[in-house]
C-alpha cells in the first residue's frame, strides 16, 4: 500500500471556496482535511507553500493518436504531458485509424490508459467510421463506458443524423453530442479563416457562416429532441450568441474554447506557420473579443485544449498541406492563468470551474474537479500562481512541437499533480 501523502502549506482552492488548509490523502482519497500542519509526520509531505491546491485540470478535448498515428503522439506520452500540465483526466478524441466507433476499440484505448499519470478516457464516433452515412450502435458503446459522441474532425452533415444521435442522448442522463461545428460544403479546401489574411496569401479561407450555421441548426434539434448538445472548440463570437440565447431559453446546450482561440488571431498565422494552423481556424480579433465575453458571462462552459499533435515532419510544408493541430494538454493551465487571472480579468475560482469542475461536468466524469472534501477521489493540481517558465517546444513531453506558444513567457506552473492519490509530478518532474 502507497505511503500516505500530506499536502501542507497550500490554499485549498476550488470552483466555489479558498480556504488554507492542509490535506491529508490515503488509499486514493482525500482522508481528512485539517489546519496548518495539523497532519505532520503522518506521510510524505507534499510542499504547497504559496501554491494553490486546485483539483484536478480536466480537458475534454485531445488527440492522443491512438491507434495508427503514434508516430505523432501515443496514450502514454500524451498522459506524461497532461500530468506535467496538472490534468487528470483526459477525453480523447475518436478520429484515429481506425476509428473509435465499436466496444472493441473503445476498452482498448482504456486498457492503455490504465497506467499512466493521468486518467484516460475516450469519446466515440457519432457515425460508423466517421463516414456520415450510419449512426453507430450508441447502446453498446455506452455500455463499454462512453459518454461523449463525436466525428470531430468532419462535421455531421446530415440533419437525420444528427436528429437520431440526439434522440439517442436523450435516452441516456449522462450523454453528450459533441459537434465539430464547420459546414462541409462551405469549408472543403479552405486553409485558414476566409478574412484578410487568406487574401493577402491568395489562399482559399473557411467562412466563419460555415459555423454559425451548424450551431444554428444544432441547437434547433437539440430542442426539438430534448437532445444534449455541446460546441467543440467554438471559434466566433456569433456562434456564442447562438449558444447564449439557447442556454436563455433552456436548452440542454453547453460549449468549450480553446486556449488559442480566446488569444491568437488569423493574424498569428503568419508569425507562426503551419503550427498556427488547425480547423476550426484562428479568426478575428472581433472574435477573440465575442467569445472572451462568452467566458466572462458562462456562456462558454470550458476549456479544452483540442491538443493535436503531428510530427514534425509532417508539419514541415507549405501551409496548404499541412495537417490542421497544435499542442495544448502541457500548457493548457499556464495559459489561461498568464492571459487572464494573473492579469485581473477572471478570478481564481473562475479558472477552476473553467479547467476542472465544468468540463468534468460535461463529459460526465465524477472523479474529478470535484470540491475539497473528505472522502473525495485524491485529483489535484498544485499550482504555483507567481512561477515564471518560457515554453519551449523541444522541452515539452509530447512527442511533436506544435505547439502555438513558442518560447512564451507565462506566470503560473504547476508545481505537483497527483492522480488517484500517487504523486505523479513532484517539483515539475514526471516521478
């Protein structure tokens, strides 16, 4: 049996309260919850001095690779990073090769994840094979574990479809439809958004409509089904209006944002090359103003990453041909932290409701981002609000360097992470 872990001289932080507390953890939960210095000498110290003791970071959107594109990122490599970056549990997404779209499948990508740093959980296609021509057997993939259907990578095209993966999620409490949100037709060939800088490189763009859209007919079927619906990565500030006033009128939908789209803008392309490139793409700094105010307002829901790693190799072409992704799963905390709360414009509360409590939330996985209490599954982040550290590709766990903060200066790093009460990062080193 592990040695019993105390977390001493941190603040307790949580989506709802901060209190200074130590912790006491044993057998995999949190055994008792005391003052300062009141679990001395009961197991190894875990030192939290002008840190903050957060749960876990959850993120609920990442393409760890497997099977069939290891070469750019594996279950193991990719949990490696997600603990550095203090995520405990991670969803990953079904567009491998194969995909994810039988129990098969499903409980081996589980059995993978069984001992890495950080809890591995996996989404399903919406349709077999991602075609967009059946619906996949949503009873037995719920069965194997499956909460979250998705084709992200290509949208659900098809109104029918969506209607019956709807009514499907309305048989079921805990299942969402996750939707990749660009009309197929309106995009196909597009590189980055269609604005002023696909101008100026004379390359075909993706219209920002191409989202709005699909949300807009998304969200008239989650009504009409009584469906659960939730936006990937939304990237405009006209498909947050959609989602607001859906959320006014009481519908069952919810919505996520990535890191990337609340900071760069098409812009960024330029500076950042191919690693600036990903679908939905980088839009406009009225964007990046719209769905900032999402955020502020809990309009958006959470944030994930749509941690998409590819080789270098494969990276290393003209925009055009290279394949659509960045990293995010290491950086992910470090981000929002610099970007917003260390410069006052989102309390610390507030980025863990964003990381941890609602995206947990969403996909339905109750061992995390839960508050501080006895008796809790032991998931936390440790989190050092005043560290300063520059993000450098090559140093990063994944195995590719795509990532869009090149040699970054943030504030904020996470100092431990412990999952399912083992210490899996101390001082900043996988143990």
């Amino acid at each position: 049996m592990a040695e019993p872990l105390v977390v001493t001289g941190g603040s307790l932080l949580d989506a709802k309260s901060e209190q200074q507390a130590d912790l006491l953890i044993a057998d995999g939960e949190i055994a008792d919850i005391g003052d300062p210095g009141a679990f001395n000498g009961k197991g190894l110290e875990v030192d939290a001095s002008d840190a903050l003791v957060m749960p876990g970071f959850v993120d609920i959107q990442v393409h760890f690779r497997t099977p069939g594109g290891e070469e750019s990122e594996d279950i193991s490599s990719g949990a490696a990073g997600a603990a550095l970056g203090g995520v405990t549990a991670c969803l990953m997404m079904p567009n491998t090769v194969p995909t994810i779209d039988n129990p098969d499948l499903v409980s081996e990508v589980l059995r993978l994840g069984r001992d890495t740093p950080c809890d591995v959980y996996t989404s399903a296609a919406i349709t077999v094979d991602r075609a967009g021509e059946s619906l996949v057997d949503f009873v037995a993939l719920y069965e194997a574990g499956v909460r979250v259907f998705t084709d992200d990578g290509t949208v659900v095209d098809s109104e029918d479809l969506m209607r019956g993966a709807l009514e499907a999620s309305s048989q079921f409490p805990d299942v969402v439809i996750s939707q990749h949100a660009e009309h197929s037709a309106m995009v196909e060939g597009g590189v980055i958004n269609q604005g002023v800088v696909s101008d100026r490189l004379g390359l075909k763009g993706r219209p920002s409509e191409a989202e709005v859209i699909i949300v807009e007919r998304d969200i008239a079927l989650a009504k009409q089904t009584g469906g659960r619906y939730h936006v990937l990565h939304i990237s405009t500030a006209a498909a947050s209006d959609r989602v607001r006033n859906a959320k006014a009128a009481g519908l069952r939908v919810s919505a996520e944002v990535t890191p990337q789209h609340l900071i760069l803008t098409e812009e960024d392309v330029e500076r950042l090359g191919t690693s600036g490139k990903m679908n939905p793409p980088l839009r406009t700094a009225a964007d990046v103003e719209g769905l900032r105010a999402a955020l502020f307002d809990g309009t958006i829901d959470a944030v994930a990453t749509d941690h998409a790693p590819h080789s270098p190799s494969s990276k290393a072409v003209d925009l055009p041909d290279a394949p659509p992704g960045m990293l995010g799963v290491e950086t992910m905390a470090s981000v929002i932290w610099n970007e917003f709360v260390a410069r006052g414009l989102m309390t610390p509360q507030r980025f863990v409701a964003l990381l941890s409590a609602s995206p947990a939330a969403i996909a339905g996985i109750s061992t995390h981002g839960a508050p501080f209490a006895i008796g809790v599954p032991a998931n936390i982040a440790i989190f050092d609000p005043r560290e300063r550290w520059i993000i450098e590709p090559n140093e990063l766990q994944s195995k590719s360097v795509n990532t869009p903060w090149p040699h970054k200066d943030v504030q904020g790093r996470v100092r431990h992470t412990i999952c399912n009460g083992a210490l899996v990062v101390h001082h900043g080193t996988l143990t």
